[in-house]
C-alpha cells in the first residue's frame, strides 16, 4: 500500500525561511544604505549654500557689530592701499564656518593717490560638520570691493 505525502518538510520550511530572512535582511540593507547616501548629500548641499551665502556675505545675519565679534565674525578691513589678509570663523547653519580674505597691492583696481576706490579680494570659505570636523564643502572667489 503506497502513501502519498503531502506538506513540507521541516528541513524545506527552514531552508524557505533562510531564503526569505536573507532577502529581507538585503532589502533593509539597501534602505539604510540609501537614507546615508541622502543625508550625506543634503549635508553637502546645505554646506556649500551656505559656503556660498558667507563668500558674498563677511558678516552673515550679525547686523548687530556687538553679536557679529561674539560670534567670531569680524568684518574686512576698510578700503586701504596696503595688502591684508582677514579671517573669520563662527557657527552658521549649524556648521562650524571659516572665511580668509585677502588682497594684494596689485589687486588696487581703481583709486586716486593715497585711497583706494575699489579693490579685488580673493575669498576662500571652508565648511565644516564641526569645529575640527570633516569638512563638507568648499568655495573660493574673487570679489570687487567698492568704496560706499
């Protein structure tokens, strides 16, 4: 008398739930993975606005002199004929912020003897996650300063 079987095995139930958690634990994986990947380049994003924003700006949302020197911001030098060089640093966007400013005696563009009109300043801004942190975006241009 023969007998057929129907149903699975405990050994093919297993191997069945080894295969699904296997492919679960990928899929989860790849969430974590892609939730990184965009808060990595939202930060990026987010730095380098802001990087932008300090660049144009050398004394970013301190219209206040007393809040701007608390927070580490300083403002440029006025319009002079001698070379400077200005750095600022401080908190901004809830990133740690460093400006270096710098012009030349050669980057006088106009001016008459002894002041100066207006000059070319080169302006280098670094972001970082933190004060010491990894630094998260960078950028550097050349601006006209005028005399108001």
């Amino acid at each position: 008398m023969s007998r057929s079987r129907s149903g699975f095995t405990m050994f093919e139930v297993l191997a069945m739930l080894l295969v699904i958690s296997l492919g679960l634990l990928a899929v989860v994986g790849l969430f974590i993975h892609a939730n990184r990947l965009a808060a990595r380049a939202e930060g990026q994003l987010t730095g380098m606005a802001t990087a932008m924003s300090i660049a144009y700006d050398s004394q970013p949302f301190f219209r206040d002199p007393d809040l701007a020197s608390q927070a580490g911001w300083t403002a440029p030098p006025s319009l002079s004929t001698s070379p400077y060089a200005h750095s600022a640093a401080g908190f901004v966007n809830g990133y740690y912020v460093t400006r270096n400013e710098s012009s030349g005696a050669a980057d006088i563009v106009a001016g008459s003897a002894g002041s100066v009109e207006a000059r070319t300043v080169r302006v280098d801004v670094d972001v970082y996650e933190s004060q010491g942190g990894t630094r998260v975006a960078s950028f550097s241009t050349r601006l006209l300063r005028v005399k108001p």
